[in-house]
C-alpha cells in the first residue's frame, strides 16, 4: 500500500451499469452483429442468449459462434468500431456526485469486467462523466480471462489482491451473482444496485448483499465508515 493511503478506508465499484449506462451501446452492437433494431426494453430484459435466439433470423442461427465472436469484439472494443460505440454510453445519474462526495474521504477501486485493453479509454469515460479518476485504483481483467471464459474467477483473484492492500468497507455492484464473491472477503457493506429490470431485490440478498438500493441518489449522504 502507498504511504499516502495508510489509514484510508476504500470502497470498491463496478463500471458497466453500475456508473456507466450501456444499454444504447448494447442495443447498437445488437444492430451491428444481426442487421436489425433489437428494442431497448429486450436490451434491458433478456439476457444475450435470450436476445439473440428471439431476434436472429433462422440462417443466423447456423452461425451463432461466428456472432457471438463479432459481439464480444465490439464489446470488448478490440477494433475501432467498439470504441467508437463506446461513445454511446452514458452516466447514470447521482453515480458521479455520490463518488466525489465519498472520495473524500476513502479511497475509490474501480472492479471491472472491462479488460485492461480499455484502461485509457476506460479512465477518459470517467473523467469525462465527472466521476473520480485521481487517488484511484483501476482493476481490471484481461483479454485471456474473456477468452478463457475466466472472468468471475479473475474477479475473485482481482478482489483478493485488493483486500491485501485496502481496508474495504463498502463495495456496490448492480449484478447479483457477483455478490458471491464479495461475500467471502470481510466486507461489511455489501451494495446492490436495483437497476436491471432482471433483478429482484432477493435476487442480491440470497446472494450476498447486505442491502440493496434502487439509486445513487439514496447514498449520496450515506459516506462510508471505518469498520
């Protein structure tokens, strides 16, 4: 731990619809891959199989890895064309004035799917929605973990080295099935963030989550507190 960060208390944040709004950037990766408007209430309603098999036609179908393949490339914006997507997103709103209120007092992690290829224009998105991006930790996982469908299994290492170093007492997360990693490591504060019409308030609770909110707004005031 940097000696400047002895004695700060972090809180740890996803990104990806948690702060950041993607769903008009999925919708267009959507429309990219299958050549039609897939309507924003299914972006935010069904998952990608789900998507896929109601709005793929028949002969797409036959090639399901070879769109599935397109679709993480441009998420994960490894060609020009998924960064330039990435414009689409959106902050969501009270994130960025609830972090700078509680930056000032710990320490804020980023913990994010995104993989370490996106960190810069990970970090310019930030900055550009007005959220924290200095006295910051970014984690992020790699290409590899995607590609070896590692991901949850990077988080929990990524989360680990993090709790080496930070005394974390809060982490917030708008997809439950995360909270089952965060149960394991002693954080007291365990957020959900009921923002996905696929989730229920129990769906984080029987996961993990030691409460669960429907916005930012609600936390403005609530700043975290050393354990």
């Amino acid at each position: 731990m940097a000696e400047e960060d002895e004695g700060l208390i972090s809180v740890v944040v996803d990104i990806d619809d948690t702060l950041i709004d993607t769903r008009r950037r999925m919708q267009a990766i959507w429309r990219e891959v299958l050549g039609r408007r897939v309507p924003l209430q299914d972006v935010e309603t069904l998952n990608l199989r789900e998507i896929f098999m109601k709005h793929a036609p028949e002969e797409q179908r036959e090639q399901g890895p070879e769109h599935q393949r397109r679709f993480f490339e441009l998420l994960l914006c490894e060609d020009e064309e998924g960064v330039e997507l990435a414009g689409l997103d959106e902050p969501i709103p009270f994130a960025d004035e609830t972090l700078r209120a509680w930056s000032d007092r710990c320490k804020i992690v980023y913990l994010t799917g995104r993989p370490e290829t996106t960190c810069d224009l990970t970090m310019t998105e930030l900055e550009r929605f007005g959220f924290p991006t200095e006295n910051i930790e970014m984690a992020m996982v790699t290409l590899e973990d995607w590609r070896g469908g590692r991901v949850n299994e990077a988080r929990e290492r990524l989360l680990n080295s993090i709790s080496q170093r930070h005394d974390v007492v809060r982490v917030v997360d708008d997809y439950p099935g995360y909270f089952t990693i965060y149960s394991k490591f002693d954080i007291p504060d365990r957020i959900g963030l009921l923002l996905s019409k696929r989730h229920t308030p129990q769906d984080f609770i029987d996961r993990g989550a030691t409460r669960v909110v429907k916005s930012w707004e609600q936390l403005i005031d609530d700043l975290p507190n050393p354990t």
